[in-house]
C-alpha cells in the first residue's frame, strides 16, 4: 500500500470520528441515546468525562480500515473486528441486557436452569 492511501486513510478516519463524535453529542443534547447522564461519568478529580469517544473513535478506525483499501486481508478483518465492538458501545450502558449473575456451568453444578 502507497503512502497515498496511509494518507487517505488517516484523513478519513479523523473525518468520520469527528462526524461521528459531533452527531453523538448532538443526540445526547437532545436528549436521545438516553441522555448526558447516561454517557457522562465523574473521573477522580470530579470533572465530568465522556463516553462517546470510544464510539467515535471505532467508527474512525472501521472508516479509515475500509478505505485503505488493498488486497489483504488484515484491513478487513481489522474493520470487521471493530465494528462489533463499535455496535455495542453505542448502545447506552443502561439499555444494554445485563449479564447473567450464574454462569451455566454453576447453574448446572447447582442443579438451577441457566
């Protein structure tokens, strides 16, 4: 792969995370994707944080993979590998179905149906 499409890529990448990240944020102002509590944590010094970077930036990585374009199959693997993450992590943390507490394995020790 020509520098060109290194080049490409990363301008492509860094285009859709900030399209990305600007749509998220507008969403959640709104009121949408279940609202800046939602997506807003307090880290260690008390300032607000956000999550919607992960989102964005995977949606950065998948774009910027795809465009790269090229005969191996790394870049493609590489991007569907992202994007399943990248799915999930836009749904928000407290619509997502929570894990099951037991394991089947311990269920099936314990004689209880998973």
């Amino acid at each position: 792969m020509g520098a060109g499409r290194f080049i490409v890529a990363g301008v492509v990448a860094a285009a859709a995370t900030v399209l990305t990240r600007r749509t998220l944020d507008e969403k959640v102002a709104a009121g949408g994707l279940g609202g800046a509590s939602t997506w807003t944590r307090t880290n260690h010094r008390g300032e607000p944080i956000s999550l919607l970077e992960g989102p964005a930036v995977t949606a950065g990585l998948v774009a910027g993979a795809a465009v790269s374009g090229g005969t191996a199959p790394g870049a493609k693997a590489f991007a569907t590998a992202a994007a399943g993450p990248s799915a999930w992590s836009t749904t928000s943390p407290r619509t997502r179905p929570s894990a099951p507490r037991a394991s089947a394995v311990t269920s099936a020790r314990s004689g209880r149906a998973a």
